[in-house]
C-alpha cells in the first residue's frame, strides 16, 4: 500500500487571508502602525527558525494572554477565509478510489483539525490525522511523519507540502518529498515540483 501524506495549510486548504486578518488585528490592538504586507506574513511562517511574535509584534516572547487572543481571532477569520483549493477534493478523492492510504500532518494544534477538515469538505478522505500537541513537536521535526508511517505496513511514501519546514521534515523523516506551488509555496531548487493538481496526481502515480 501507498502512504500519501498531506501538509495542510497551502497544500490543501487556502487560508492566507484568514492568518493575514489576524496577524494585523492583533497588531492594531497593540497599537502598532500599519499592516503588514500578507507576502511577508506568509513567507515568514513558512521559515524554519523564524522568530514570529518578534517578526510580527516586535515582541520576543508572547505572553499566554496574547497567544489566547491571536487563536480566538484566528479560528473567528478561519472559519470567514479558509476553504479548500479547487481540485483538491477530487485529488484525494482519486487517491482513495486507488486504494492509497492518506494522511494529513498538519503544524496546527491537533484539536482544531477535525473541524477544519470537515467545513472543507475533505474530512472523509483522511485516514489518519496528526497535528502538534504537548507530545508531537511542530515541523520541521520529523515526529509527525514517523508517527504516520508506522501506523502501517507501506510499500511507499511520499509527503506534500508547501513550505521549507515540510521539505526539511521529510529529508528528517528519510522519505520522498514532492512541494506543491500553486499555495504558499514557491519553486524549491532542492526537489520535485508541481503546480496543478493534475501533476501531482501523476506524479505520485508514478511513485
């Protein structure tokens, strides 16, 4: 069997302007000038080692009442913004129809997922869902993908992402990687690329 495992955000599910909205609500809230531009914003999250609230907020370490704020806006323009990308439906409804086992590793908290999921439409595809906890440390750290791996016997494997943190989670985690550019992401020069839904259903075909 086949082991096909997704990134979420910018490989399967567009909600760029949900993380915009509220990087630069929070930002009005504290008093800071001007928004920042959502081509920084989604470059910045995207970047293994990044310093976020600094880069944001200019704030090095949040406190608890300012990361509680920030997911209370986020899941508010999440629920607004984010939908699935056009086609991904269809894509892992192809995978399923094979008999592909599909998996989704996603770096947001693990109990906002299943709802994610299911106002997107794709819930019903995946047959395991893992996301950060106390226990399973963000990408790039391979955790989530050696956990998803040896859920069960797999000929093959293969992770989908968008970003540096999904390329550099698989080379950690010793598997294929293919990046996806029609989200996030841009050109890597370091692996395999597509950019239609259509490509990367061949692509992971040929696997």
């Amino acid at each position: 069997m086949k082991c096909v495992i997704f990134d979420m955000d910018g490989t399967l599910i567009d909600s760029a302007k949900a993380i915009c909205e509220t990087v630069n609500e929070v930002r009005r809230e504290l008093g800071l000038r001007g928004d920042l531009a959502a081509e920084f914003i989604v470059k910045a999250i995207n970047e293994p080692g990044r310093n976020l609230g600094l880069d944001f907020y200019g704030i090095d370490k949040p406190d608890m009442k300012l990361r509680d704020n920030f997911e209370a806006k986020f899941k508010k323009n999440y629920r607004e913004y984010a939908a699935a990308y056009e086609g991904v439906e269809e894509l892992l409804a192809g995978l399923k129809e094979v008999g592909h086992f599909v998996a989704l590793a996603s770096n947001a908290p693990r109990y906002t997922l299943d709802e994610i999921l299911q106002r997107s439409g794709i819930f019903k595809f995946f047959d395991l869902i893992v996301g950060a906890d106390e226990n399973i440390p963000q990408k790039p750290d391979p955790a989530m993908l050696n956990l998803i791996l040896k859920s069960g016997e797999f000929d093959k494997a293969i992770f989908v992402g968008d970003s540096k943190k999904d390329e550099l989670a698989a080379r950690n985690a010793g598997m294929r990687y293919l990046n996806v550019c029609w989200g996030f992401g841009s050109k890597s020069p370091s692996c395999d690329n597509v950019f239609t839904m259509a490509e990367a259903a061949l692509y992971i075909e040929k696997l």
